[in-house]
C-alpha cells in the first residue's frame, strides 16, 4: 500500500488522494474503485502501484472502465535490486507473470 505521507510530502493534496481498501484482489479493487469513479465523474486516474504489478493493474482497470483514460504511475519505492531477495518480494514478482495470462484467461483483460 502507498505511503500518504510520501504523497503528501510531493505536493499532492490530501483531497485527491483516495484508497480503495476493501478489496482482496486486483479485480476487485477495479470494480470497487470504478464504481466511485462513476459517481463522481472521474475522466481520467493515475494509477500507483508497485512497478511489477502497474501492468495488470492498468490493463484490467481499463477493461472494467473503457470510457475512463488510466494513467500507470509506477511505484519504484523500497524496490531497489537489494530489496528483491528480503522475503516475500522476489516471490511476488514472479507471481505476477503468471497472473497475467491467468486474469486474461479467467476475465478476458487482455495483458498486451
């Protein structure tokens, strides 16, 4: 999860930010997350996540929401190369490449 105070210290303010918390998986926070957009007539969105991940996240945020243009701002934070081997890390990456073709097969969002 993103650190407000890092967000806060560069200048953007707290009223633009919102979390979406509620959700379990990646399609989950689109649809909860989209669903606010729409009420508030959001246009466009920068998406923050983690930079292995912006992938998946962009592509199935616009799968859900077509008519909202989807901006991937990576998150490079705390992933220095050293970081890879503290545990858990280098596992999640991994991960990620075979939760791509699988939201693409489970939920057609296509990765490419």
């Amino acid at each position: 999860m993103i650190n407000l105070s890092i967000l806060l210290k560069d200048g953007v303010p707290r009223g633009n930010i919102e979390r979406e918390s509620d959700s379990l998986t990646t399609r989950e926070n689109a649809i909860f997350s989209i669903k606010r957009l729409r009420a508030q007539h959001v246009r466009s969105v920068i998406l923050v996540t983690t930079w292995y991940h912006a992938r998946r996240a962009l592509k199935t945020f616009e799968h859900y929401a077509p008519e909202i243009k989807f901006y991937s701002r990576p998150s490079y934070y705390a992933f220095d190369r050293d970081d890879w081997s503290k545990p858990g890390n280098f596992k999640r990456m991994r991960l990620e490449f075979l939760k791509l073709p699988g939201y693409w097969l489970r939920y057609g969002v296509n990765p490419f």
